[in-house]
C-alpha cells in the first residue's frame, strides 16, 4: 500500500499526465492486484486500478488506495485516456508492444510516451 507515491512524485517531476502500468509484476507490485490482467494509471494526484469486469470484486479488495475503473477491454482504457485528454503518457518502455504504443497514439490522442 503506498508504493505508487513514488511513481507519481515521478510523474509530477517529469511533468507527464499519467504513467500507464501493464507489466503483470509492477503492476502487482505496486497495485497488490494478483490477477491476471488490468491496468495502473498514476497521475500526480489519482491512483487508478483499470480492471477487467471479470475481476472488479477482486481489485476492489486487493488495491487499497486506487480508484477501481470497470473496462471491458483496452478500447475502454483507450477511451478513457482520450476522454480525460491525456497528452504525455509515460509507459514501460521495455513492456508495451508496438501495436499497444500505436493504439495509444492513435485511439486515444496520446501524443507523447516516455
């Protein structure tokens, strides 16, 4: 609990809009989320848990400290980073496909990833 305060003092310093978190590792490290899918969005101020509607319950109970957002799929994520207007996003670089950084760009407005 509390370990993503760093990521977003980060996030703050690097003066992006948000980090997105899919590597299933750091996201458990950082969320406590154990299953198998779902999304962390840090803002300097919001921590956000983007979960399957499958595993909602499961999120509510294991990410103390995160707003838990039901998605249906990544098109829902899409759109709720283009409906909040992210702009620069930070991502890990090592973990996002090519085909997950150009839906980025593409269906959401992200202009910049770091």
């Amino acid at each position: 609990m509390g370990r993503f305060k760093d990521v977003q003092k980060f996030v703050a310093k690097q003066g992006l809009d948000a980090a997105l978190i899919n590597n299933p590792a750091n996201r458990r490290y950082l969320s406590g989320f154990t299953g198998s899918t779902g999304y962390v969005l840090l803002t300097p101020t919001e921590s956000l848990f983007f979960a399957d509607f499958r595993y909602v319950e499961q999120a509510q109970n294991e990410c103390a400290g995160y707003e838990i957002v039901s998605i249906k799929g990544e098109e829902d994520l899409m759109a709720y980073l283009k409906d909040n207007n992210f702009k620069k996003l930070g991502v890990e670089e090592k973990f996002v496909t090519l085909s997950f950084a150009n839906a980025l760009r593409l269906r959401s407005g992200v202009e910049t990833m770091i």
